[in-house]
C-alpha cells in the first residue's frame, strides 16, 4: 500500500480526494469530474479536475477501470481518508482512569495509617508488573500467609485489579446477516472467507489484539490486516475497559468501502458506554 502524507497533497487534492473516497462509499462505482464537481463544490474546471486526478493517480491514491473514465479510490486512499476522520475526530479522555473511590468509601472508617501503608508497600512488592486478570495476580491477592485483616482488606480492592481473566477472552459475533446487504461483486468472496474466518474465532481475536489501541479508535486498512482472509475487508473499532485495564473492544469488520465516518462513531459510542456500564459494576462492589 501506498502511504502519502497529509502534507504532500494540496487543499484542493484533499477535497477531491475526499470526494472520490465518500461517492465510492455511497455509490460503488467509478466517479467522475462532473459528479467531484458537484459534490465538493470547487470553483475550478473539468479539465482542472481531470489534471488533478491524474496527478492523484500517479501518487497510487486512484485507479481507474478501462472500461470507464470514472476514479476509484485505492487502499491507499481508503487509509489516507481514515487518517483524516481520526484527526478530526475529539480526542479520548486518554488512558480509563484508575478509580479507587469505591473501595475507600468501603474501608475508610476502618483503616488505619499503618494498614494502608502496609497495603501499598505490600501491593508494589507483590503485584508491580503483574497483568490485571491473571491467575497470578489472583494468588497474590489470596495469599494465605496474610493475617484475617490484612485479607479483608485486599479484598476490598481486589475488583479493581481482578475482573478479567486472560484465559478467558471472548469474541461475539453479530450483524454477520448485513454484510451481504451492499455486497457488490468481488465483495461477495471477501464477505464469504470472513464468515469462514468467523469459525476460527482464536485467529480473529489475535488480528483484534494487533490492532487495539487503547487510547483511540483504530482503523486498519485491507493488507494492514496481516491475516490473508481479511486483506480485502477493513476494521474499525475502539477499545472499552476501566482502572487502566482494556477489557475489550467493540468492533467492525466491513469492506474496504465502508463507510468510516458512521463506523467510526459508531464503535466509539458504543464503547464508551460499555465502559461506563463496566464502571458502574465496579463501583458498586
């Protein structure tokens, strides 16, 4: 895939480009000046266009069938707009917040100064660099060398280190009956090797795991997916979780002419209620 920064192309070559990309999305075939004319409502000529586009083409941004006049958008610029949404897009609060303010409201009438400096030297000699969830972590939090207080006491902030058991990852699947719905030609075998994928749920879960980033969504971009049933499709998602732990992430897997902008929003919203639901749950035990 060819990568072309930002910076190399003109104001007036983003926004054909953009509008290339976006009447791809909507209409699934080739576009032409007269169409980029209307949609970006740029004062220049036909001919200015059709020289513009060409020198887009030449960057590997567009392509065009020979049987048409008409551009279409190449992975490139598929990656290229996506880059641009992301930019756009507000920027998450950062990192989930580890919140402890449930678990002191439980102690605090009953801790003294010297249990809660032995909890914290006790938790950075014991637990630093250990991964939320695991069964190691878990044994320490149990240890049964600790007096009845002092276990009392861990187990009033364990849920805040121990809600995910990395044996236990999980992948659901849903919306696998839309895919066909827009499918157009050569989709129709990129959508059939997904719902095959679909079975080998440890594969997908691995391409899923590559691709988070738990400080803002993310979008990869056919051959970006290093998978080889999934170079022709595109992911989008975003992650969700709590106490500096992603839990998940909730995500879409569409054709390279998805719409990003809707996907986008969509994986983005739907995450961030995930983790305030999953944060009520801490909160509240």
């Amino acid at each position: 895939m060819t990568n072309v920064a930002p910076t190399e192309l003109t104001d007036r070559q983003r926004a054909l480009l953009r509008g290339v990309v976006e009447a791809h999305i909507a209409k699934g075939r080739p576009v032409g000046s007269k169409e980029l004319l209307e949609r970006t409502e740029l004062r220049v000529s036909s001919s200015t266009v059709r020289a513009e586009l060409a020198e887009l083409e030449g960057l590997g941004l567009l392509t065009h069938p020979h049987t048409s006049a008409g551009r279409v958008p190449t992975e490139a610029a598929y990656r290229h707009y996506a880059d641009g949404l992301l930019e756009r897009l507000e920027p998450n609060p950062g990192p989930f917040p580890l919140d402890l303010s449930a678990a002191q409201a439980e102690v605090e009438s009953a801790v003294d100064p010297g249990l809660a400096n032995w909890a914290g030297q006790y938790l950075n000699d014991t637990v630093a660099g250990l991964q939320p969830g695991t069964h190691q972590l878990r044994q320490r939090l149990e240890d049964p060398t600790l007096s009845p207080r002092e276990a009392a006491f861990l187990a009033t902030l364990r849920p805040t280190f121990t809600e995910l058991l990395e044996e236990g990852k999980s992948l659901y699947v849903g919306g696998t009956a839309g895919l066909l719905e827009s499918a157009q030609g050569d989709e129709l075998e990129a959508y059939q090797r997904l719902l095959e994928l679909l079975e080998k749920r440890a594969a997908l879960l691995g391409v899923l795991g590559q691709a988070l980033d738990p400080r803002r969504p993310f979008v990869r971009v056919g051959v970006e997916l290093e998978h080889p049933d999934l170079q022709r499709l595109s992911l989008v998602g975003a992650a969700y979780g709590v106490a500096n732990r992603t839990l998940g992430a909730v995500s879409l897997l569409g054709p390279v002419r998805m719409d990003y902008e809707k996907a986008l929003r969509s994986v983005r919203g739907a995450a961030s209620e995930l983790s305030r639901f999953v944060e009520e749950i801490y909160e509240s035990n």
